[in-house]
C-alpha cells in the first residue's frame, strides 16, 4: 500500500514526512485525510507542499477534510509563509536559537476562514537556560504580503493608492480609508518579487521597473504572523497615469493619487498617511532618493 502513496506530492519525501509524522497504525487515515483536502496535487515547490502539509495535518482529528479543503488556498498561503520563514534572518545581536527551545503542548484553531487564528500552549527558553511555565498564546494568521511604492526618479513622484480598510474601520476610525503603498499577499508559487508586480498591475495598471529592497519585517510581532516585505519601484509616472483599479470579483475599488516626493513627506508629517508600511516606506525613500535619481 505504501508503494501506492508516493505519487503526486507523496511522491516527495518532505511531504510523505508530514503526512505520516510518527510511524503508526493510522498511516493509512492520515493519508487518506491528506489526499482528500488536497486531491494529492504537486503544483508548488516541495518546501511550500512539505509546509502546507504540516499545516494541513495539524487539522487531523480536529477538522473534517471538506471543511480544510474548502479553505485550502488559504492555508497554501500560510504553508508557503512557513516555508520562507524557515531561511530566517540574522541572529548578531539577540541570542541564537534552535527549534527545541519552544515546545507546543497544545495547539488548536478556535477561529478560520479568511484569515486564522491559532492558540498554542506552549512554553519557551528563558534568558536564565530554564524553560518558561507553560502560557497560552494566540496568533493572527494571513500569509506574508508585499508592499511596493512606484517612484519615478525624473518627475520626483510617488503614485499611492486609496481604499477602504477594515481594520480602521474595526478600531472606530472617523474615516477608514487609508493612503498606503500598493499592497497584497504572496500566492503559493510566487515569489515577493513577482506578487509585486502582479500587484501593481491589478491596483494601479502599472508595469514596474527595478525594484529596490526597503525592508522585510513583521509590523506587529506580538500578535500577528504576518510579514511583509517592502520596495520601492522604479518606473515611469507621467500625468494621467492614476486611476481607479481593483479585483472586480474581491469588491476591490482602488484610486491612485500622483504626488509629489515633499507631499508625500508632509502627508507623513500630518499624520494623514498612517500606516507603518508607507511610512517606512517615505523615510527609507527619503534616505535612498538622491542615488535613485542620479540613476
């Protein structure tokens, strides 16, 4: 029977791993329970299948497979996250660390659909070589996202993006629409730089030139897996060129505003511009834009 599960993404050791993780006398269900949320497809680089697999096994006993299936593009964004997250950064200053020093004793999904949350039981490596009591910490789950500012270096121009945000909205905020840089999550398959582009082309009709890396960070750490990672693009920005863009089937309706590099900068100022991403955004622009304009 064993022989009969390596084909598709079973035929991929990373994955077959997930699926079964501990030999046992239910191998046979649990690939069974995979193939039924996933139809066994091996579309996606192994890491992002080996780490959609983890996810979706995690699901075992707790969901039933029509109900993941039915999200299953979802969790391939969270798999494909997972799967960049493993390269992780720099560890010069703050305490290297390995995947032993967190343990999970629990772990659940009290809320998914869009987006997720998951609750973990857990306890950590402290500073002191002591592991932490066991404390119960919950986590927003999207995907990682792009962000990308068109600039164009001979008109000293930005082009930024208008639209309703739901998150303002959530707070109370006197009026959630909110100026931001273009903006999306990675698809499974695509790398940041490609959703950028892809990106650009569904909110503002632009095609962009270089990109520049400005940063790649989580925004708000404590509580949300999120990362993102952020550019400015170099491309051509004449009169004219905004307009009113947007997915027609995800109720997308987005306006581009032209704007000079000093009104973006007293937007920050004003506060008018509130979002961390633009606003890392403008400063890093601020800092780079004299070797950008002598391109």
């Amino acid at each position: 029977m064993k022989a009969d599960w390596r084909q598709g993404a079973l035929r991929h050791e990373a994955v077959l791993r997930a699926v079964l993780g501990r030999e046992g006398a239910d191998d046979l269900a649990r690939v069974q329970f995979y193939l039924a949320v996933t139809g066994g497809a091996d579309d996606l680089p192994v890491a992002e299948l080996a780490a959609t697999a983890l996810d979706v096994m995690a699901l075992y006993g707790l969901k039933p497979a029509a109900e993941v299936a039915a999200r299953l593009g979802m969790v391939k964004v969270r798999g494909a996250a997972r799967a960049r997250a493993v390269v992780g950064a720099p560890a010069a200053l703050r305490s290297p660390r390995q995947p032993q020093d967190v343990q999970v004793s629990a772990r659940s999904e009290p809320y998914a659909r869009f987006f997720a949350v998951e609750e973990y039981d857990l306890s950590f490596r402290q500073f002191g070589g002591q592991a932490s009591p066991v404390v119960t910490r919950a986590v927003f789950l999207s995907g990682d996202a792009v962000t990308v500012l068109p600039y164009d270096p001979v008109r000293d121009r930005v082009l930024l993006v208008e639209q309703f945000r739901s998150g303002p909205f959530g707070r109370g905020d006197a009026n959630p629409w909110q100026l931001e840089a273009i903006a999306g999550r990675i698809d499974p398959g695509e790398t940041p730089e490609q959703a950028a582009r892809r990106e650009a082309v569904e909110e503002a009709g632009l095609t962009l030139g270089a990109l520049e890396t400005v940063a790649g960070y989580y925004p708000s750490p404590g509580i949300c897996a999120e990362f993102l990672y952020s550019y400015v693009a170099l491309c051509d920005l004449p009169d004219g060129s905004a307009g009113v863009f947007g997915v027609a089937g995800e109720a997308e309706d987005i306006r581009g505003h032209l704007i000079g590099f000093d009104d973006l900068m007293a937007l920050v100022g004003s506060g008018e511009v509130g979002n961390a991403p633009l606003i890392l955004t403008a400063l890093w622009l601020q800092r780079e834009r004299g070797r950008l304009r002598e391109k």
